[in-house]
C-alpha cells in the first residue's frame, strides 16, 4: 500500500508540481538549521490542519550526507515536509 497519494502539490508561489519532477526541497532542522535538499516528488500526504481542516504535505526522495569526514557518504532518504516548502526544478 502507497503510504502517500499521487497527486500534484502546490506551494506557495502557485506552482503546480507533478508526482516524478525534480524538486529543491528545503527543510528546517536542529537549532533552526536551514536544509537545502535535491530531490523528486513522490506525491502528497493527508495531515491534519489548523482546527481540523484537512491540508496536504509533499512527500520527497533527497540525497543527504549520512556520515563525516571519510566515512561520509550520500544516501538517498524519503522525508515529510510539513511547511510545504517544495520548488521545481525547470
């Protein structure tokens, strides 16, 4: 079972962004870091939004560095982003 739905996402700045296209995800992380992550939109996911208004959140595959120094190596690493914050790559 496809734990997320394949339909197109929206952001902020109107684009409409298909299942499979290359995306910039970005990504906020421990002690406000700001991740910058390549990737593709798998899909969306339902959430629940404020007071219960349903909303949905994209759904990616990134390449992250998993690892440091010698031993650092890129894996590729499915993840939420509640804030929406997806952009196309044209």
């Amino acid at each position: 079972m496809n734990p997320y739905l394949d339909s197109p996402f929206t952001n902020d700045l109107g684009q409409v962004i298909q299942p499979g296209d290359r995306v910039i995800a970005i990504a906020s992380g421990y002690c406000h870091r700001t991740n910058v992550y390549e990737g593709v939109l798998l899909g969306v996911r339902r959430a629940a939004g404020y007071r219960g208004q349903e909303r949905f959140v994209p759904v990616c595959r990134v390449k992250r560095q998993h690892g440091w120094g010698t031993t650092a190596r890129m894996v590729e690493h499915q993840t939420t982003l509640p804030l929406g914050r997806v952009y196309a790559i044209k």
